[in-house]
C-alpha cells in the first residue's frame, strides 16, 4: 500500500496570533491562513484593514487549495467553513471593538506612564508596533532592547516605582514582566 503526504507550509503573522491564539490544529490553520492574507495584502499593496482584507479574500486562493489532493472538498470547507470563520474574525476585531479597544488600552497605559514619570521616546513606532500580537510581552521587549531602536523608557527622579507596579498589575502585566520592566527596562535619569 502506498500512500501520500502534504505538509503545509505555515505563516505566521501578528495578526494571526491575536485572532487565533491556540495551539490546536484548526486554531494552527487559521492562523497560518491570516498570515497568507497579510501577504496577500501586502503583495498587493492593500491597507491592513478590514477594506483591504476583505478584498485580498475576495480574490485570494489559499495555498492549501492549489495544493490539494481533495479538490472539492476542500473547496467546499473553505467556502463554508475556513474563510466565513475568518470573515468573523476580522469583523470581531476591526469594527466590534477589539481593535479600537486595543489601541484604547495600549494608549492609555503609555499616557499613564507618562503621568508617573516615564518619559518613553519615539512613542509612535512603540505603539505601531503594539496593535498585534502579544503588546504587553512586546513593550517589556522594547523597553529592554529598544534603545537601538530609539525607543527608551527614561525614569525621572522621584517617580515611584511602587505606582509604575500598581499600574501594571491593573494593566493584567503578568509579575515576570513586570520584573523584567522593573529591572531591565527602565533607565534612570541622571
């Protein structure tokens, strides 16, 4: 008996782990088919909106299908299973809410900083780059290794650590973070 095997080449994209963060294979897949829609979007010069996703997926074929051995079945799962799965998710995050709060809570823990005393320089790149993905894991990594970047967290005398904590924690920073912020993230003012 013989038999065949595909392996399906994977994309991974901030996007994708913000929409379909688990592990499993469906939540894997999905994930994987986000990222061929940001490259998609990308290769054809469409804002990573809900406009320009919607467009890519109106025209785009996934990779999996030109590839299949299942022609109509897999043509069907995408039509009715894969690509409305995706459609809602995008909706979820770009017009429900998810996107907007995002950004609301990223903006507002930054303004917050500042008013404690963290100066942070070249705030916008900081923010651009916390709209996706994991955005607490990825400002403790900017403040740690930002400066190259020109992305630093400066800490003015006389600004109480205890608060930079207490905001964090209400943030729902998990203590290794914090840690790591506490520690290796924040630059003192001379």
């Amino acid at each position: 008996m013989t038999g065949k095997v595909n392996f399906r080449t994977t994309i991974k994209s901030d996007l994708g782990d913000t929409l379909f963060p688990g592990e499993d294979f469906y939540s894997r897949e999905l994930n994987s088919l986000v990222g061929e829609v940001v490259e998609d979007c990308i290769r054809l010069d469409k804002p990573l909106s809900l406009t320009g996703i919607g467009e890519t997926l109106g025209v785009m074929t996934p990779q999996f299908l030109l590839d299949s051995i299942w022609d109509e079945r897999d043509k069907e799962r995408w039509q009715n299973e894969l690509k409305p799965k995706l459609i809602s998710a995008f909706e979820e995050f770009f017009i429900n809410g998810g996107f907007e709060d995002r950004s609301a809570e990223i903006s507002n823990l930054l303004t917050s900083l500042n008013e404690l005393g963290i100066e942070i320089t070249r705030i916008e790149k900081l923010k651009a780059s916390l709209l996706l993905g994991d955005w607490r894991n990825k400002l403790v990594c900017w403040a740690e290794m930002g400066r190259p970047e020109g992305v630093i967290f400066t800490r003015k005398k006389g600004t109480p650590l205890e608060a930079v904590v207490m905001l964090l924690q209400q943030y729902q920073f998990p203590q290794n973070a914090i840690d790591r912020f506490m520690q290796g993230g924040l630059r003192s003012q001379n």
